[in-house]
C-alpha cells in the first residue's frame, strides 16, 4: 500500500483506521486483511520514519509496530506516540518467546502486545480492546472520578493514586499494587478495571491464600470430565471466567512455586491448558495482582520467582497508607458513617470535634478497613446521639502479659511483638499443631509460616 500524505478527517460513518507498521510485506498484509475483514481501514508502512509521517497527516485509532524495524526500534516509536499522540493505543508485534521485549515495551507505554507467528484471535481481541478504549479528558479534569467509584480523598498521596490509575487504565499491561493490609488494593484493581477497555467485562477477584495447594491449578485452569475423582463435569477455571475482562490476583505471595511456573506461562503465552486436556485455550486476561508482603525480598530469599515478578512488577501501584493521609480522615470518616447509617436503617451521627481529632492523630495499623470497624463499632455502641471519643474506643487492646511499646520504639517493632505474642498464645493452644495455629489465628497454613520465619520463630 503507497504511503498517503493528505490527511483525510473521519466522517461520522467512516471506518476506524489503524496504523500498520512491519517491514515484512507478508505479515502486512496479513494484518490489512484481518483488519478489514474487521470493518477498520489500515494504513500499512514497512519503516520507522514512514509511521512518523503518516501519524503527523493522519488520524489514528490503533497503531500496530513490529519491535524491529528498518531504520529503528518499534520502541522509539511507542515512547514518539506517548509523547506526541498520547490518547492513541499501540502494540506491538514481538518474537515468539521474547517475554523481555513485551515488558520492555509495555513499560515504554504500548498498550498490549502480540507475539509472532501471529494468532488471528488474539489479534482481534486485542484491536477489538484497543477501539473499546474510552476517551481521556484531554484537560486532566477528573470531575469526581475518584470519589464516584469509591476513591475518597484529596490528599497529595490520593491524588497521585488517581492519576496513575487513569493513565494504566488505558493500557493492558500488568499492574502489581503494592501496600499494607486495608489500604485499598482491591478497590484500586477495581477501578483500573472500570476505567478501561475491559470495563464491560468480568472482574474476577482470587484471593491466592484462600486455596488449597493441591487444588490451585484446577481452580486457575479448569477441568475436564474424569481429570480425576469426583471430576463429573467440565469446569472453567479462573482464566476462563476472566476471559476478555481482568483476573484479580489477591496476596500473590502466598502461590507455591510449582504454581507460580504454570502462571507464568499462561500470562507469557496467553494460553492455558485445563487439567485432563491435551490441548490449550487461547485466554485474553488483564492481571492485576496485588500483596501486602515484600515481593523483592522474597524474590532474593528464593520463595518467588525472579521471572515472575518481573513480568507482574510492570507498573507498580503503591496504595498509601491512612496516616499517610490523615486530612482525608475525615471525609472518609463522614462517607463512612453515611453509608453504615443508610444500610442499618438509621439517621447518621455527627462525630463530634474532638473524634475527629482522635481519628486524625491515630495510626490505624490497619487502615481504611479498621477505620471502618472503629466506626461500625461506634455507631452500634454510642452512648448519646453523637459519636464521641469514648465511642471510639481507639485505645489499642494489650495481648495478656504484653507490655506497652517501649519509649522511641517504633510502631512495627510493637506491632511485630504483638504478632510474635498472638502466634505463640496460638501455638501453645493447639500444643503446637501449626495447622490448628493457623485456624485460630484466621490466616492460611503457608501465611503463619511466612509470618515465623520472619519473626523468627522457627528455631
């Protein structure tokens, strides 16, 4: 197809067009064919430097780029449309098994990624994700996006959460959030979801810790009929659910390593295969997978796998903490209570000044989820009319025979100790059964022994 220089405005009934940039002619005109039978009209250049100028006299609404190219890197051309011709999604086309250059590239801004030799339906998903994409405001106005889906705050460290949030909604890349426990991941996972592409499809959240080993790869994966006993029917695991939408991998920590291999290659390969199939099925699944533990620590104790992190530690959403923020602590205290008022049938309490000003000076260790608790506490409990400090009841509870923080000793050092106490009071209760430790202490087997070790408590 010859290059074209006049730039022709998409009437209301016109087709989308897409940019096709490969030096091979065949895998060109592959793609124009594909495309077209998709209703798009493509626009096909074999160099770096005729993409640039079909981007600087046409209008686009996908540009597909080999990784190499002629006179360049289908890189230099990802970050040129990010700069240049941001609210246009790219992809690229890389070597078969070249899971680095994919990284690389989704790092650099490309939107998703296709691997060679190219699957015509994994093609047409992703153009098909790519043109569902919904328009950025070009001002940066986010009108009360944040708080329509449950982002509350004003605060620097909130506002920074938002915008990177709005900016990774519009690519398909993995997104590993990272944060203490109650500070918001799932919402934040649920929110890049709703912004993009995928909106109108499933959200299917898994937490990892809640499954038993021995059942984890029918459970991501599915079955077939007679896999094994008690398999009586076909069954669709999490990657099917998800199929088309974003699969939601809650305390990503807790895989064990023979599984963490089998969710490499599923998100490498973009296909999985069921337990008892001889085949695999292509899945089209955005993974979003978030922990409250150090993956890089574990990474170099050998408990997670280098190859995997690097290919979920794409972009990397860290969720603040509440005393991180505490002027939001407020706002978040009144939209609370609003909503527990609402749901128990009840007129909501004012929090008088002087509980707010202990909730602004608390530390919430546990964050927006013990805000919550405080408050649903309160308002079952409260003595008048209003919520005041006694009503809080924020004074942390001693474990039997625990002794306060130590004068300058840090929140995690007390905290740590209350750990190591409530482990051993477990452990002394069951007579060390670390599999009944577990139950009582509300956490999965692997967890408490995470959680020893690095308390050390295993000697």
């Amino acid at each position: 197809m010859s290059l074209k220089n006049e730039r022709r405005p998409r009437g209301r009934g016109e087709a989308k067009r897409v940019l096709v940039v490969d030096d091979e002619a065949d895998i060109r005109e592959l793609l124009d064919l594909t495309l077209a039978r998709m209703g798009l009209l493509a626009d096909c250049v074999g160099s770096l430097a005729e993409a640039r100028c079909m981007l600087a006299s046409e209008q686009y609404q996908l540009c597909l780029t080999d990784m190499r190219l002629p006179d360049g890197e289908g890189l230099e051309l990802v970050r040129h449309i990010s700069e240049a011709v941001a609210d246009l999604p790219v992809a690229v086309i890389t070597a078969h098994g070249s899971a680095e250059n994919a990284v690389s590239a989704l790092k650099a801004g490309a939107f998703d990624y296709i691997a060679k030799p190219v699957s015509l339906e994994q093609l047409r998903g992703m153009v098909k994700s790519a043109l569902e994409l919904p328009s950025s405001d070009p001002t940066g106005d986010r009108g009360g996006l944040g708080e329509m889906n449950g982002l509350l705050g004003e605060s620097p460290a909130i506002e920074q959460v938002r915008r990177l949030i709005d900016r990774v909604a519009r690519s398909q890349a993995p997104v590993y959030i990272t944060g203490e426990s109650g500070s918001g991941k799932e919402l934040a996972a649920r929110l890049i979801h709703t912004l993009g592409a995928r909106r109108n499809r499933a959200f299917v959240p898994v937490n990892c810790g809640a499954i038993p080993e021995n059942l984890m790869e029918s459970e991501f994966f599915g079955y077939r009929k007679g896999a094994f006993t008690g398999a009586s029917d076909d069954r669709d695991g999490f990657f099917h659910v998800a199929d088309g939408g974003t699969l939601f991998l809650d305390e990503v920590a807790e895989l064990p390593l023979t599984m963490q291999v089998k969710l490499l290659r599923a998100i490498q390969e973009k296909r999985v295969r069921k337990v008892g199939a001889t085949g695999e099925e292509a899945v089209d699944v955005r993974v979003i997978c978030a922990t409250h533990q150090d993956l890089k620590m574990l990474v170099e104790q050998g408990r997670f796998r280098q190859d995997l992190f690097y290919r979920l530690n794409v972009i990397e959403l860290r969720m603040p903490a509440l005393r991180e923020c505490r002027e939001d602590i407020p706002m978040l205290a009144r939209n609370i209570l609003d909503r527990l008022a609402r749901d128990a049938g009840l007129t909501s309490p004012p929090l008088t000044t002087a509980a707010l000003e202990a909730l602004e000076n608390y530390s919430f260790p546990g964050n927006v989820r013990e805000l919550e608790n405080v408050l649903e506490r309160a308002l079952a409990l409260m003595a008048d009319d209003r919520i005041d400090v006694a009503d809080l009841n924020l004074a942390p509870a001693q474990l039997p025979g625990l002794a306060a923080p130590a004068a300058g000793g840090s929140l995690q050092d007390h905290l740590d100790q209350v750990e190591r106490q409530a482990i051993h009071d477990a452990l002394k209760q069951s007579n060390n059964n670390r599999t009944a430790a577990a139950r009582l202490l509300g956490v999965t087997f692997r967890s408490l022994r995470y959680r020893m070790a690095r308390l050390g408590m295993n000697e």
